[in-house]
C-alpha cells in the first residue's frame, strides 16, 4: 500500500510543538530519573491503549519497565511528549526508534498516546521527530507490527507521508516506512502566524 501525498502541517520548533487542539508540548528524551512521571502516565491509560501498544495485556508496572529498560543496541532514541497542563511536566506520550546493530539502517518504531490526546497529532509529531534524529545516524527504514484492530495506528503511518507499505503477515500488520527523506509533510516555524492545517492523527 503506497502513501498518498499528506498536506498536514504541524508547527515545530527544536524540540517543541503544537498540536492539532491548540496544545504546546515538548519532547524530551527519556531518563532514569522520569520513572514515576511515566508511571503516572502510564497508570491512566486504558487496557486497550497498553495491549495495542506492546501487542499484548499488560500492566503499568511492566509498560514502565520496558519503556526504561536498557538498551544495548547502537541506535536508540526514546523520547517523552510533556505539556504544562494540568500540571508542570504532565506527559501526553512516549515514542521510540531501536536499531539492531544486525541491521544498523532499519530501526524499529512505536508509540504510546494517552488516551484523551488521540487523534490530535502527538504521534505523528513523535513519528518525524524520531525520523529526522534516526536518519541522521543511518538509519533508512523504520518497521513496525501492529494489531489489525489498531487502525489509527496505521492511520498515522500511512498519513505521515513517507513512502509506506503494509502487509499483513501472520495475523499482525507488518508497517514499513522509508524515512531516507523528509515527507510530503509541510513543517511550519513554530513562530508562524499562518493559518494552520490540522494533523491527521
């Protein structure tokens, strides 16, 4: 399945961003130190949320230790999204990219939104971010596996406007994006007084 031209626009500036409903966020790479902030985060997502993220039922305890968990690998970048509303610090979600040093130019990429920011842009924010970062260190293709039934995942893979296929292999959808180049996704100076189109998701 090919990738139609995506005429979103998202305003950007370093590591922040606005997204689709007006919020500001930044993204900031994840530390050992943020444990029970992402636990927080993690304690108010819905069982569906958790198992269409790591594929299966599991708990906040576990989420949290895979998302910090040490990683071997050459390649890796995990990034938070935070916002200062309610609260100071108040994470909206978590994305990453791994790379095997097996195969050092594709990486594997996932995301994990809280439930009341789906739909507004967070994880196609987090998806060009990790992008950018991973091509400049080689990396030429990402991969994901996602549920059949996790269809605005796809949605935002699809809509990023990489070139994108998805087959569907052993009763999971097997997502692979080529990110070697910028996406037909216009990025405006977060500055910009323009009018703004929406994220797609």
């Amino acid at each position: 399945m090919s990738t139609p031209t995506s005429s979103a626009r998202m305003t950007v500036d370093g590591k922040s961003g606005r997204l689709r409903d007006g919020t500001v966020v930044q993204l900031l790479p994840v530390q050992s130190t943020d444990r029970d902030r992402i636990f927080e985060f993690l304690r108010h997502l819905s069982k569906d949320s958790l198992s269409l993220r790591f594929l299966r039922p599991v708990g906040p305890e576990t989420a949290a230790a895979e998302i910090l968990l040490p990683s071997a690998a050459r390649q890796r970048l995990s990034l938070l999204v935070e916002t200062d509303q309610p609260h100071p610090g108040t994470i909206l979600a978590h994305g990453e990219y791994i790379s095997a040093d097996s195969e050092p130019t594709r990486a594997e990429v996932a995301f994990l939104v809280a439930d009341d920011h789906q739909g507004v842009g967070v994880a196609t924010l987090l998806l060009l971010h990790l992008a950018r970062h991973a091509r400049n260190v080689g990396v030429q293709f990402f991969d994901a596996i996602v549920l059949p039934e996790n269809s605005s995942m796809i949605d935002v893979f699809v809509g990023a406007g990489f070139p994108c296929s998805v087959v569907m292999r052993d009763g999971l959808e097997q997502v692979s994006l080529d990110i070697t180049r910028e996406p037909r996704t216009e990025i405006l100076p977060y500055e910009s007084e323009g009018p703004r189109a929406r994220l797609r998701a």
